[in-house]
C-alpha cells in the first residue's frame, strides 16, 4: 500500500509586468514512499510591494520569510465570516486528505496534518536571494 511521507511546497518567481511588486507562484504536493508526488493545491501565491525607503523588495526578505510565506498560504487559510480557526483547519485538512482519495491513497486528515512539510525554493528565488 503507498503511503504519503511528507508535504512538500515549492515555491518559485511569477512572472509579473509590474516590476515593482515580487510574485510568487507555490505548488504543493504529497510525496509518496515509492518517490511519487500527488498535487494537493497549485492555485495559491502571494505577491508582495516594498515598504519602507528601499524600492529593492530583495533587500527586505530572507529565505525564511519566503519559506514562512509559503506555509502560510497553502493553508489553512484565515476564518471567514462566521467560521472558526479549528472550522477552516477542519475544512483545510479535509480538503486535502480528499484530493488524496481521488488518487487511491487514504489518509485521515489529521494524520494528513501530522506530516513534515518541506519548503523548497526555486532556483530563481535562491538565485536573487544569494546575489
């Protein structure tokens, strides 16, 4: 039987015409104990402006900011009207214990919870955040 060994999110450059602002695409994945990878969520991201007097945003982070981020926004998202925090968690890790059924794999969502969860930059990232 497969069984999923941990979360992976990886995050690398968006392309953005507004060349003040950085975006960030993010994938995140289940990997498997035989080395496959089931996508869990692909539509999330962030984009960010400068604050303060420095116009560079590359100035202003670190890979453990953009790692942090990337955690963040695969979820649990933030309550919305009406909702708990343990409601969206219950929501979040549902979600994605579900999407992992669709593929043939059961895992009890907070078994799913339970798993490390590795950060990945990509290249383009750790390129601009070594120059």
């Amino acid at each position: 039987m497969t069984a999923v060994t941990r979360l992976h999110t990886f995050v690398d450059l968006a392309d953005d015409p507004d060349r003040r602002r950085l975006s960030f695409v993010v994938r995140h994945e289940a990997v498997l104990d035989d080395g496959r990878r089931v996508l869990l969520l692909d539509d999330r991201g962030w984009a960010q402006l400068p604050h303060g007097g420095d116009p560079d945003l590359w100035t202003q982070l670190t890979a453990a900011d953009v790692e942090h981020l990337a955690r963040t926004v695969v979820g649990p998202d933030e309550p919305l009207d009406g909702e708990t925090a343990d409601e969206m968690e219950a929501l979040h890790w549902g979600a994605l214990a579900s999407a992992l059924r669709e593929h043939g794999i059961g895992l009890a969502p907070s078994d799913l919870r339970a798993l490390p969860h590795e950060v990945e930059l990509g290249e383009r990232v750790r390129a601009r955040l070594h120059r």
